[in-house]
C-alpha cells in the first residue's frame, strides 16, 4: 500500500519535471524565434510580418520552396529556407548581404542578363520585407 503511494507520487513529480521541461524548452524556443525575427527586421529595414502576401501576390512561391508560404512549393528556383541567410553569394554572383538581397529580389536580370529570374520590380519597400522574411528563416 506504501508503496503504491510511493510509485505515485514518484510518477506524479516526474510528470510535473517533464512538463516543466517542456514548457521551459517551448518558451526559449519562441523567445529565439522573436529574437532572430527582430534582428531580420532590424538589418534589412523591412518587416517580414508582411511578407507572406507580397510573395504570393508576385509569383515567388510559383518558383521557389519557401517555408511557412502557403502554396509555395515552385521548384524553378532554389528553396528560399534556413540555409539562405548561410550563403556565401546570392544569385551566384553577390555577396549576401541585406542590401544586396534587396537589389536582387528587385531586379535579379540587372544584376545578371542571364539568370532565369526575372526582374520582379516590387518596391524597395516591398523587397525589405521580403529579406527580413527569408534571413529570420534561419
Ligand atoms: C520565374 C521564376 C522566378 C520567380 C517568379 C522568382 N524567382 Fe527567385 N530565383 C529564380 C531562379 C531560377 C533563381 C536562381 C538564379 C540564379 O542563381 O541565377 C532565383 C534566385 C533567387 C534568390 C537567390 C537564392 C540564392 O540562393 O542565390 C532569391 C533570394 C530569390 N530568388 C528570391 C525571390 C523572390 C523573393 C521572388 C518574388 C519577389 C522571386 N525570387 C521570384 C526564379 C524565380
């Protein structure tokens, strides 16, 4: 009898570590997501909160993979994901930085007559958004 009461309260307390375990972890997480989030929007001048309606409203995601776009599943392009904000070149050619993500999201053909992307010409504004959406993707 003891020690059926021992068992339980044993499983009880090892029930509550656990969840406050994960509720510890479930909290530093979001807490890293706010912070990476705001530093994004903070280097680019641009607030990626907006961006998901701006790339589907100008055929990004009918070319490119990107998470948490809704329908964008394109496969012409690279997937725009995690490893984005990691590259060393955008498009192959620029260093990546903000400000050359913003060029080029604008106006990839002026940067290389070549390359398959075209020239979306969406406003610098736009585009900030847009790059603080993709380097918080990380
Ligand atoms: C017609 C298809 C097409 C559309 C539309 C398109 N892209 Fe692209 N995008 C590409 C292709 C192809 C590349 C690879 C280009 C290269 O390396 O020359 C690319 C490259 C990129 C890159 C650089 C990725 C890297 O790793 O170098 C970014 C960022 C990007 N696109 C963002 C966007 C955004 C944002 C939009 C919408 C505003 C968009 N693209 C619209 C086809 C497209």
């Amino acid at each position: 009898m003891r020690s059926d009461l021992g068992r339980l309260i044993g499983g009880a307390l090892a029930a509550i570590l656990l969840l406050t375990a994960a509720v510890a972890a479930a909290t530093w997480w979001s807490d890293r997501r706010d912070r990476v989030r705001h530093e994004s929007d903070a280097a680019t001048g641009g607030v990626g909160a907006r961006a998901i309606p701006i790339m589907t409203a100008n055929g990004c995601s009918g070319c490119h993979t990107i998470p948490g776009v809704p329908g964008a599943q394109g496969q012409v392009g690279p997937r725009l994901d995690g490893g984005l904000a990691d590259r060393v070149f955008i498009g192959g050619l620029l260093a990546n930085n903000p400000e050359n993500m913003i060029r080029w999201i604008r106006s990839a053909r002026e940067v290389n007559r070549h390359t398959a992307m075209p020239s979306t010409r969406i406003t610098e504004q736009q585009a900030r958004d847009i790059a603080a959406y993709l380097y918080a993707l990380k």
